[in-house]
C-alpha cells in the first residue's frame, strides 16, 4: 500500500517561512500518529536546490512533485519586495508569483486538484499563483490582503478569512497561516486530539475563522 505523503512545493522564490513551519507542524503530527504520513520537499523538477526569496536561504527538494499520490499538495506563496521595476530586473513577489504561475508545477497541481485522492492546500500568495495558473476559477479561496483584489478578478469567489475550506482546496490568508492551515488539516483528517497536541508542543493557537462551503449560509 503507498505511504500517504506531504509534497511540499518548492519553487524559485517561494517563502520559507510558509515552508518550514506548516511542514513542523505536520511532522510532528505524523510523528504523533505513528508515521501515519510522509512529509517533504518537491519540486516539479525533481531533487535538487531550490533558492527562495531570500538570497540567504536555499531548500533541497528530494523528489518530484508526484499528482497521483494519495495525502496532501501544499502550495506556498512568494517573498521578496512588493514595488519594484520588473524591467529592472527587480524580482518582485508578483514576478516571482507570475513566473511560478507559468512554470511546468501547474499542470502538475492541476493534475493534483482532479486526485479525489490529494488535497491541495495553499496560502498567502500559493493560492493567488494557482489562479493566475487558471486552476481555481469558480472555486472559494483566500489569500494575503495584498492579492485579494487580483485573486477575486481572476473568478475566485473570494472569502476574508483566515482559513477556507472548499472541499480538495484549502487556503489560507497572511504570511503565518500555513500554521494555521496545517494544524485545520490534522483537525479535519485525524481529530481535534492529534490537532491539539500539536498545538501544545508548539505553544500556538491557532488565529481567525475557518469558513467552509458546508453549512448554512448566512443571511
């Protein structure tokens, strides 16, 4: 039987913070669960040194970025400068963003999104590069306050919450809510036991609202 696994994706210019600590934080969910899950890195490319967005800090995929394994795709957004002159040369989070968006991972997360057995989950500016991909249009997400103008005009129904919950996609919005994302995904998959032990060896709680599409719309 095939490991459920945690694919990180990494790309060039990918924020680490949105890397490191959702993926703690599923480790030691995992570790918890008796290895329930495998976490790592990917990247569409297959192993290698994946540069993020500061100069400073590099990450190495270990695989390729499989879209037929049964766990999680986890998406996460860009860091660098937000104003610049792309002309220039500068590499702004949207042109690190846009060129993620047209890299050969889409298709591949793509592929992820119509797994009934993956759930993508993405956050900050993840969830904004998989709609300039043209992968969640008609879907309900979230994304950091800076792109939810560009993330509604792309035919997201767009929801101001700290987690959104639409079925195989779930975002998050800010820089911190891979933590929050990722803890929601122990609670929702494995219970609120394993979520909360988490939470305890952390010493986090989690922030804001989670909206699903199940319930009862409000009036």
């Amino acid at each position: 039987m095939t490991q459920s696994r945690v694919q990180f994706v990494l790309f060039d210019g990918f924020d680490p913070l949105d890397v490191i600590a959702p993926f703690e934080v599923l480790t030691a969910g995992s570790d918890l669960l008796g290895g329930a899950f495998a976490v790592e890195l990917v990247s569409a490319s297959g192993p290698g040194v994946v540069r993020s967005g500061n100069p400073q800090i590099t990450l190495t995929a270990t695989a390729t970025l499989d879209p037929e394994t049964p766990g999680y795709v986890v998406v996460p957004g860009a860091v660098g400068p937000v104003h610049g002159d792309p002309d220039a040369g500068d590499e702004t989070i949207p042109v690190l963003l846009g060129r993620f968006a047209s890299s050969a991972a889409m298709p591949l997360i793509r592929r992820a999104l119509d797994n009934p057995d993956i759930t993508v989950a993405a956050f900050c500016g993840g969830s904004l590069a998989l709609a300039m991909a043209g992968l969640l249009e008609g879907r309900t997400a979230t994304t950091h306050l800076l792109g939810i103008d560009l993330l509604d005009a792309t035919g997201v129904n767009v929801v101001r919450a700290r987690v959104v919950d639409d079925g195989n996609l779930i975002s998050g919005g800010g820089v911190t809510s891979g933590l929050d994302v990722a803890l929601y995904l122990l609670e929702r998959d494995f219970g609120s036991q394993t979520a909360h032990a988490v939470e305890e060896l952390f010493e986090y709680e989690r922030r804001g609202t989670t909206w699903k599409t199940t319930g009862q719309p409000a009036v």
